[in-house]
C-alpha cells in the first residue's frame, strides 16, 4: 500500500475503533466482535484478545439461551478469534479455537449447505493454517485436503478460498515434503508431489 494511503488510513481505523467502542458501551453484546475486529486492524493485538474473549463468552451464553439464532455468529467469532491468537503466536491456543469453528461450520454446513459451504471451507483453511504455523504440518493436511475437496460446489466468484488453501498446503510441503507427502497420500491415494513437483 502507498505510504500517504497508509497515512490517511491510520486516523480512520482508530475513528473506527473509538465508534465501535461507543457502541460497545449502547450494546455491548453486538459491537464487541467489531470492537476487536477494529482493534486488530490498527495493530492494537494485545487489546483485541481480551475484547475478542468477552464477545466469545457473550456469543457462548446466548447460545445457550437460543441455540439456532445464535450458532452463527458463535462460530464466525470463534474462527476470528483463532486467526487473532495465531498472529500474536499463540499456536496451539489458536488451533484449539480453529477446531472448535470447524465442527460449528459443520453443522451449519450440514443443514444449510449452500449458506454455509465458504464459511465452513474457510475455517477449515484458518485450522490448517494455524496448524502449519505450530509445525504440525501432517496434522494440517486433512483440514486443507477437505476444503479443497468441497471446493466444486462453491459458485465460481467463491471459489478464491481454493488458491489460499492451496498456498497453505503448499507451505507445509515446502516445510516438511516426507511428512506432507506421507499425510497426501493416505487420504487421497496420491503423491502430492504430483501437484508440487520440486
């Protein structure tokens, strides 16, 4: 990004944080996510995580209280909260959280498909990634290889998510090929070495 445009972007990332605030203190049950989310956009990581664990511990009882109207905006505060604690290094932390996303995605995947495929593709992707970055790199085979699997019933101007998937799959190869390979070949039946050739 240009300098003068990351200049001039600056201020209005930090009105968005102060607007989201004042929200937060009409309707905190609502604002708290977009609090967060505007906290990690300026930088501010370390004040998102505790803000971004009130909105997950709200979002949790009112699943509780009303679990279909809820289970949505549970499960995309749980995946935003895995891609926050991955980039403050928080790995495994951050893989516990990704997993919990994937099985909420899932269900709502599984009743509604066509709502919910990117979103559940998308975590699927954020457990991979955070599993790559802990060095798990078998372990983050499967998460990838099932997003890219479901990726055929995504309408072509979704199917973007493929190439990040793909990227991440790729950087886990590069990291460990033997372990990557091995993981590959026992889920799919071939060498993804065919697909990465060195």
């Amino acid at each position: 990004m240009d300098v003068d445009l990351r200049e001039k972007a600056v201020p209005v990332s930090e009105e968005a944080v102060r607007f989201h605030g004042e929200l937060v203190e009409l309707h905190r049950d609502a604002y708290l996510p977009e609090l967060a989310t505007s906290l990690t956009q300026v930088g501010r990581r370390e004040e998102a995580v505790p803000v971004s664990e009130r909105a997950l511990r709200l979002r949790t009882g009112l699943v509780e209280l009303n679990r279909e109207a809820h289970l949505p905006d549970l499960a995309k505060s749980l995946n935003n909260h895995a891609l926050l604690l991955a980039e403050m290094g928080r790995l495994e932390a951050a893989v516990s959280v990704a997993g919990q996303a994937v099985k909420l995605f899932g269900e709502l995947a599984e009743r509604n498909r066509d709502a919910y495929l990117y979103a559940f593709m998308r975590s699927l992707g954020v457990q991979g990634s955070a599993l790559t970055r802990a060095r798990r790199y078998g372990e983050a085979v499967a998460p990838l290889v099932r997003a890219l699997s479901l990726g055929g019933d995504l309408p072509g101007h979704e199917r973007d998510i493929l190439g990040a998937v793909g990227t991440i799959l790729h950087e886990g190869y590069r990291a460990s090929p033997d372990e990557v390979d091995k993981a590959f070949e026992s889920l799919t039946g071939f060498s993804i070495r065919e697909w990465f050739p060195e």
